[in-house]
C-alpha cells in the first residue's frame, strides 16, 4: 500500500490517534450504563441451568445479602 501511495507513515499515525480516541470514548460511554444484574450470569447459558451453576448461583445471592455493602451494586440494573 505504502509502495503504490494508498498509505503511508502520516496516515497511520492519523487512524491510530483516531481509533484510540474513538474507543476511549466508547469505553466512556459504556461505563455510564448500568451493568447488567449479577443472576444474568447463570441465565443466557444453558436452556436447563446445571446443578453446580444453580448452587454457584444462590452462593452468590447469599454473598451479595451477606456482603452487599462491600459491593458497588448501586450500578447494576435491578
């Protein structure tokens, strides 16, 4: 590309400092959306959940009752 002036070291620079412009502001904007629920885990898996994630799932419950205070659940969607 560089040989037939498609692209050269000027251009490269210039996509790079955009691209990572663009995706730091995507990642900015993702973080200001509430994060899916902490059960939606355990949910889009399986069509019939196995034991052990049906056991990990209500150790996970009874942590969060437990030690929910340790946790920044204020940005999860209910």
């Amino acid at each position: 590309m560089e040989r037939r002036g498609w692209w050269d070291q000027d251009m490269e620079k210039g996509w790079r400092k955009s691209s990572r412009k663009r995706v730091l502001e995507a990642f900015e904007q993702a973080e200001k959306e509430p994060k899916p629920p902490p059960p939606l885990l355990f949910s889009d898996v399986y069509l019939e959940m196995p034991p052990r994630l049906r056991r990990q799932r209500e150790e996970l419950q009874r942590h969060l009752e437990t030690y929910g205070e340790h946790y920044p659940l204020q940005h999860f969607q209910k």
